[in-house]
C-alpha cells in the first residue's frame, strides 16, 4: 500500500474541502485524513494503490465546486500501519 502526504494551498477553507476529499477518498477506497491547517492550508494523508491516488491527485487539483487550489506538495509517506478509515481530524 502506498501512502502519500498532501498539503493544499488556495482557497481550500470554509468552501466544504475537508468533507469532499473525505467523500472523494471513501469512493475511490482510500484510507487516511484530512485537516485544516491554521495558515490556511488544508493537509491530507492518503493510502491506497497507484491507480486510485492518481485518481484523487487529479480531483485534489480540482477540489470541490467553490475551491481554488493553487498548489499542492505531495511527498511520499512511510508507516508502520495504514488507517483503517479515512476521517476529519480537527485542525492543527
């Protein structure tokens, strides 16, 4: 399982992100989180299989309806053991 860290910058707070990439993450199977970020920010913790995160990569570019992401750093993330579910963790 590969597992990748995400951090979303643009209009990405108060615009519904958090429960649409929870939403778009639970379709496509993956595991993981995503919180907002007190800069503005939004993070993001994905695990699955190449296929389904290129697949999320491509909506994150997009994000919901009312978003504007202008950028996303993506890193490649090793764990011991993968999430169970993919939730909304409380900002940080």
């Amino acid at each position: 399982m590969i597992c990748r860290h995400y951090i979303i910058t643009g209009r990405v707070q108060g615009v519904f992100f958090r429960a649409s990439t929870q939403r778009q993450a639970r379709a496509l199977g993956l595991t993981g989180w995503v919180r907002n970020c007190s800069d503005g920010r939004v993070e993001v913790l994905a695990c699955g299989g190449e296929r389904q995160l290129s697949i999320f990569y491509n909506w994150l570019e997009i994000g919901p309806e009312l978003s504007k992401v202008t950028n996303i750093k993506v890193s490649e993330q090793k764990l011991t053991a993968a999430p169970i579910s993919f939730e909304v963790l409380p900002t940080v």
